[in-house]
C-alpha cells in the first residue's frame, strides 16, 4: 500500500493483521530531522509504545514532530530548569520544582548516600549503539546508580516497575558506567501525584536478560512486518494516530456494533465496546487536531471554519477588585465573597506549606494530613460535593 492510498484509505475493509509495512515505502524516501541527535533510531522514551506496537516506530516516522503543544513546551522548560537548578517564575511550577529537589534529595539519601558523579540531561547510547536515551539526573556512588526521570505531565503514567523507558535508561547506565552494580530507577510526576515514588531495582546481573528483552522490542519494531497494535496506553500520544490503517480499522469495527443489540451481549462484548470506544475517542481527537492544524494554516476545507476564540474576563486580584468596588460602588465583602470562589489545589498547597513550617522539628507533616486538617478545619463554611464515579479499569 503506497503513503497515498494509505493516507486516503485511512482504514483497510479488510481483518487481516496490519502491520507496518504499509509504511516501509514511505520511509524509505524519508529523510531524518535537521539534527536528529537519535540519529534516526528510537529513544528510550519511546520504548513503551514501541513494545506494545511494534510498527509504531516506522509510523510515527512518518510525521515528524513539527512544534511542541503547549504542555510538551511547558515540560521542555520546567526541565531545563531542573537542570540548571533555576525556579521558574510561576508560583505553582516553582513549588512543583522545589517538590522534585526535595524529593530528589529524600531518595539519594536513601539510595546512594555519598554522591561520586551525578549528570544531568545527558544522553547516551547503548554498548551497540542501537538506541539512546536523555537521562533527566543520574546520581552515582558505591557502585549504585539512582536514575530520576521527571515528568510534568498531567497525566498518570505507566508505574515505574513496569515502565520500558526506566528499563531502557538503567541498561544505558549499566552500558556507559561499568562500575554501577545496582540501579535504581523512578519517576517524579509533580502534577500528579506526591507520594513517595516507587523504585524499580536492576542488578548487574539482570543486564543480559534486560538487553534481549529491549533488543527483542527493537528487532521486532525494526522489521518490515511490524505490527500494529493499537491500545489506549500506546495509541495516547502517537502521532500516527490521525491516520493509522489498524486504529482506523478498530474504530470502524467499534462504529459497526449493532448497540441496539447491547441487551443481547455478554459481558465480554460490552468489555470489547468500552475499549474499542476509548481507541476511537483517541482517533477522533487526532483528526479534530489535524483539521485545526489544517484549517489554522490556511488549508480550505469544505464546511469548516475556525471560529473565534471565546473571550473571558478573570478576576487576578481579588484583594484589589474588592477595594475598587468597595470604595466606588460600597459594595460590601459579604456581597464580593458569595462571588468568589476558593481553589482548593492552592489552598492545599499553601496550608500545607503553612503547617510544615509550623511543624516541631522531627514531626513529618504530610499532604494528606494537611488537606484533612484544611476540610476539617473550613467544614462550616464548605459542603462535600461527590460527583458521579468515572469508568476506571481495575
Ligand atoms: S496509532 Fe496506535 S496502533 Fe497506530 S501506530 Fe500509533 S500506537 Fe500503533
């Protein structure tokens, strides 16, 4: 199947496996990014989706990445400020970073005690040069390594024990620091959770069983007939998502259930529905982003318009638009407040850094702790609201 037929068919009538090959044509007349410092070959960062789908490797190849969304550049930036040890500007980003450094500190404690080296945003390669990978830190001593990747996401990610690409970045350590014997390895999400981060642990001598299982990923995702294995977990960030034969083929399958026929289903079917609308809810997406990508270019597309942004007005400064009203209108507080509305994701974060200050020395005061002594402390002036349970898988 050529680019074109691939890029206009967008999903083949047909059950049989898709596999990457229907991408080979395309990649071959391909030419890498500017300065590609991958060279061409795949990162440990995209070792997670390139296990779970194979032909993802040759697919996102397809669609270089073109300019940073805003929450990728955001990350870029509170990374580099990780890096030169600098608070941004933003108070909730600044706190989120003065929580890794503290963290960070917590676990080299822990785990590698008097430091030797310790790099920052370095990126390496494996012994067979194969893959590389950008270490966000390394700390190294007495033969331990303890590798921090950071991210500033929103969004939860795959837990540390079973995630590709701290597998990928421990044998990158093994690989260029011969004399670490023991790695730890573990992400900081800021934004999502502020628990104690769990550590997967790699020997030395796990290192002959960690390269064949990445070096089988690798092979299996090098290949001409790689298969495409589309997936929630996988199919979440891709950039071929928009125009993927198997994701469109699955979608097509999900749009063709009889749901009249729901009652009639085993539990199983339904189970298959609900996973096959979440991979169609990521299809969509990517189409509704490449219309808008298309449509704020210039592109004519028949029917379609981008409208106007919608226009708000928000209150920055309480404390001064209350004196402002107060004294021209006599607008009272009682009157200003029942418009006002608390946050409480600040209201946490301030308290608790409140009562850590207030803290005796040696009492360890925790995030949970604090947010029940906020609820409990305002409970007669705020009411518990509970809202309808989302769709978790277990
Ligand atoms: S969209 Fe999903 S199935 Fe398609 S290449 Fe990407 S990860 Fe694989």
């Amino acid at each position: 199947m050529s680019e074109k037929s691939f890029e206009n068919g967008g999903c083949p009538a047909s059950s049989e496996a898709v596999t990457s090959s229907v991408y080979a044509e395309a990649r071959a007349s391909e030419t890498p990014a500017l300065e590609d410092i991958r060279k061409g070959l795949p990162s440990a960062s995209g070792l997670q989706r390139l296990v779970l789908c194979p032909g993802s490797w040759r697919a996102e190849a397809l669609y270089p990445e073109k300019e940073e969304s805003a929450a990728a550049a955001a990350g870029t930036r509170l990374h580099k400020h990780m890096e030169l040890g600098t608070l941004p500007e933003d108070a909730e980003e600044a706190e989120a970073c003065m929580w890794c450094c503290k963290s960070e500190r917590a676990l080299v404690e822990e785990y590698i005690g008097e430091v030797e080296l310790v790099y920052r945003e370095q990126r390496l390669w494996d012994n067979c040069q194969r893959f590389s990978g950008q270490e966000d830190v390394v700390y190294i001593g007495g033969g331990k390594a303890l590798v921090i990747d950071y991210k500033f996401g929103r969004g939860s990610v795959v837990e540390a024990r079973q995630n590709c690409q701290l597998y990928g970045l421990s044998l990158l350590v093994f690989d260029n620091y011969p004399e670490v014997e023991e790695v730890y390895a573990g992400i900081l999400q800021p934004f999502v959770s502020r628990e104690r981060p769990r550590l997967m642990r790699l020997e030395r001598a796990d290192e002959k069983g960690l390269r064949s299982y990445i070096y089988g990923a690798l092979d299996a995702a090098q290949s001409e007939g790689a298969a495409l294995k589309p997936g929630e977990t996988q199919c979440k960030y891709c950039r071929a998502a928009g125009s993927c034969p198997a994701l469109g083929l699955t979608v097509a399958r999900a749009s063709a259930m009889e749901l009249t026929r729901w009652e009639q289903w085993s539990p199983e079917e339904r189970r298959k529905a609900w996973d096959a609308s979440r991979l169609a809810k990521k299809y969509v997406e990517a189409i509704e982003r490449k219309i808008r990508a298309d449509l704020e270019a210039g592109v004519e597309l028949p029917g379609l318009e981008l409208g106007e942004g919608k226009v708000s007005f928000v209150v920055d400064d309480a404390a001064g638009a209350f004196g402002v009203l107060n004294a021209m209108l006599d607008v009272t507080g009682e009157e200003f407040t029942a418009y006002c509305k608390v946050g409480m994701t600040g209201l946490d974060k301030l308290v608790h850094a409140k009562l850590v200050a207030q803290a005796p020395e040696g009492v360890k005061q925790t995030t949970k702790a604090s947010r029940e002594w906020l609820r409990n402390t305002l409970a007669s002036y705020g009411s518990v609201k509970t809202t309808a349970g989302t769709i978790k898988e277990r």
